[in-house]
C-alpha cells in the first residue's frame, strides 16, 4: 500500500471588497462630498481668484484688493445696495403678510370648503 501524498489545495483567489465596515461610513459620504466640492466649493474658489484678478479669458493678472478698493469708491455700488435694502425692508414683510393671510382665509371652514365644490371635501367630516 502506497501513500500518495496530493498537493494542498489552492484556496481561490478572492478579490479584496472595498466594502469592509470601516470602509462604509466614507463610501456612503462620498457623493454628497463629490457634489458638494464640484457644486459649491469650487464655484467659490474659482469666484474668490477671479474676484482677485483683472483681464479676461486666459489673459489675467493678479491685481489683489484694487478691485474691491475700485467697488467701495463707486457711487453706483453704494446706490444698488441701498435700492436692495429698501427692496428687502419693504417686500418681504408685506410678502409676509400676504401669505399669512392666503394660509388663514384657506384653513378657514367657510372658505377653504367653498373654495374645493364642497362637495366630497374631508373638511366636513
């Protein structure tokens, strides 16, 4: 009787997941992260060099705070911001108001059912 000794068998090779429990949290994080820097962190970088700079297209050089110097000493600049803020001072509580209303008058039993027929409406329950 003659023993023959087999080699051991090869285990499979198997491909290494990325999908570990540490790994989890990041691979779930990494859209709104990618959307977030190419969306918004980006654009703002980008605006923040240009704001920093003259020229246009490729052609630009680095001016640093000219720009901003130039804005400040601008009447035009100081008569935009000022019309902005009365617009804002003025619009928004009246567009406040309004709202309020509208969401009374329709939450109101006598107008908000005559407003939808009456008829079938879950507020006559």
């Amino acid at each position: 009787m003659t023993l023959t000794l087999s080699r051991p068998r090869e285990r499979a090779r198997t491909r290494r997941s990325y999908v570990t429990r540490r790994n989890i949290p990041y691979l779930l994080i990494m859209p709104a992260l990618l959307g977030f820097l190419v969306f918004k962190a980006y654009p703002i970088i980008a605006a923040m060099y240009i704001s920093l700079t003259t020229g246009a297209g490729g052609a630009r050089s680095f001016v640093g705070l000219d720009n901003y110097v130039r804005l400040v000493n601008d009447p035009l600049f100081w008569t935009s911001l000022w019309n902005t803020g009365l617009i804002l001072v003025v619009q928004v509580p009246i567009m406040l108001l309004f709202a309020l209303l509208l969401s009374l008058g329709l939450n109101s039993p006598s107008y908000g059912c005559a407003a939808c027929g009456g008829s079938g409406c879950s507020c006559r329950a």
